[in-house]
C-alpha cells in the first residue's frame, strides 16, 4: 500500500471524493452500502441511482457471515470470505475504499471500519449520497475483479460476551451502546431485540450524536468532548456494540475522529447477548438516577 492510502482519515467530503476519483481512478472503489433494518431493500435503493461507478456491498452477504444465536444478526465474515466479497466488488490489495450510505454513515461504516482495523485505506463520505451535487447512475455498475489477499482479524480489536461479562464493573472499563436511548433503556424495545435493555455497564451513546445538525460528522473537537463526558479520557479501554455489530462502527470511527483510535467492537453485539437468557440485563439509565 502506499504512504497516500495509509493517510486517509476516516471521514472524507465530497471534494475530496472527487479529487481522488480524478486524480487515481484505479486505485480508487466507491461502494454504496445502503441497508434498512425496516426491510426495506438496499440494492434496490442502489439500482435506482447510485454514485458514478459505485459498486454495492451487501451488509448481510459481503460484511458478515450467517446469523446465528450465539454470534448475532451480522457475525464477522471469516477472513477468507471478506477478502473474496471485497476482491468481487473491485477492492484489491491496494485500492482505497470510499463509501457511503444514506443515513449518516450508518451502515457505511461498517465496511470502513473492518477495512481500517486490517490496515486498508477506507473512509466514510461525510453526508452521504445527499452529499453529491453531482448526476446519479442508474442500474448495476460493473466492477472488474481483483486480488485481495485475506487477513486475520486482530484479536486486540473484537471482544466477546465472555470478556464482557468478567470485565462488567471493572474500574477503567467503558462500554458504549450505539443504539437509540429507547432501546437501551429497555422502554421503547424493538421487534428485532430478543429482550428489552442493555449490557450491565455498558453507556448510552447513540450513534446519531455523532452527527450535527446537517447530517454529517461533528468535528474531532465535539466528538472529543462527547466521548470524553462518557468517560473514555478515563477508560483503561473502550469497547462499542449495538444491535448487530453495524452502526457501533459508526462510533469506533467518530472514536477514532476524536482521538481514542484502539477501541474495540463486540460484533455479536444486543442481537447476540439479548439472546442469551443465561447473561445479564440492565434497563433503565443509571447515569440519569438521583444522585449521579
């Protein structure tokens, strides 16, 4: 990979989306990883006008392997599988990923941050499709294949239920939800969660709260300050989940926006603990009880 690719934050504009398409056009994928969790279809919202060139990832198929109880909605891909989707979808060795979605980065991120914790150059279009002010392609673009070399997972960036259970109320230790406030309170449970609530210690913090008023990522200075209320200047560790390991990459990278860059992903996430009635649950909010 070259010393460019390495440099590409997390979050990029448009502007820059344009430079590079110009600039390196073969070194360049955009991919659209639209997703609706209400069923609507994301390669039907793809097929009906997508960036210039896009290809579309599949969060189901391409960025996570079968459902199961035990590893949630969207289990990690082996090793194997990732690199074959990535190199179907024109994404080799050394090609830099840009991609997006159209709701804030929330299931782009996904595929951004499995791409960055393998050292692969990626990033998230800040605003989305809403952001290009520039023609739609209609239809399915082609995209040539290429080689991409499987890499393991870092076991220093995924944790499991286990570690989360033996770690729950050690000192230094912060968990963070991504869910809605609702859904992590247990008061406005959603048909996909197996049980109403939230990982015994774990912080609400709302992928959503990353994002200003327009849609798009706050800077690393908000963002700094968020994470830093939540308690992560404090943390010996930081880990994210969610519902199924999706929109908890949309706070590792506004983590890694702000300055907390190794903190880790629980990928089974409610999906996988909810399940499990042998594991605990909290509901409510202990940081708005009296007294906190």
């Amino acid at each position: 990979m070259t010393e460019q690719n390495l440099d590409l934050p997390p979050v990029v504009s448009a502007d820059l989306l344009r430079r590079r398409l110009a600039e390196r056009p073969e070194a360049t994928a955009v991919v659209d990883v639209r997703w609706y969790l209400d069923g609507r279809s994301g390669r039907d919202a793809y097929l009906s006008g997508h960036l210039p060139g896009a290809v579309w990832a599949d969060v189901d198929r391409d960025l996570a392997a079968p459902a199961t109880p035990e590893g949630g909605r969207h289990p990690l891909p082996a090793p194997e599988d990732f690199a074959a989707a990535l190199g179907r979808l024109g994404i080799g060795d050394d090609t830099a990923v840009i991609a997006y979605d159209d709701a804030g980065g929330s299931t782009a991120a996904r595929l951004v941050w499995l791409m960055r914790v393998l050292g692969s150059p990626a990033a998230v279009l800040d605003g989305g499709i809403q952001a290009w002010d520039g023609p739609l392609e209609a239809g399915e673009a082609a995209a040539e294949p290429r080689q991409r070399t499987p890499r393991p997972w870092p076991a220093d960036r995924f944790t499991g239920a286990k570690e989360l259970l033996d770690g729950a109320g050690a000192p230094g230790a912060l968990v963070l939800d991504a869910r809605t406030h609702g859904r992590y309170t247990g008061e406005a449970p959603a048909p996909v969660d197996a049980r109403p609530g939230h990982i015994p210690g774990a912080r609400s913090a709302e992928w959503q709260g990353n994002l200003d008023a327009d849609g798009r990522f706050a800077s690393a200075e908000r963002l700094r300050e968020r994470f830093a209320a939540l308690g992560a200047d404090r943390a010996g560790g930081i880990t994210a989940y969610c519902g199924s390991g999706v929109t908890a990459c949309h706070n590792l990278l506004a983590l890694e926006r702000a300055g907390y860059p190794e903190a880790r992903l629980y990928p089974g996430s409610w999906s996988a603990w909810g399940a499990d009635s042998a594991l605990p649950v909290e509901t409510g909010d202990p940081a708005e009880q009296p007294g906190r």
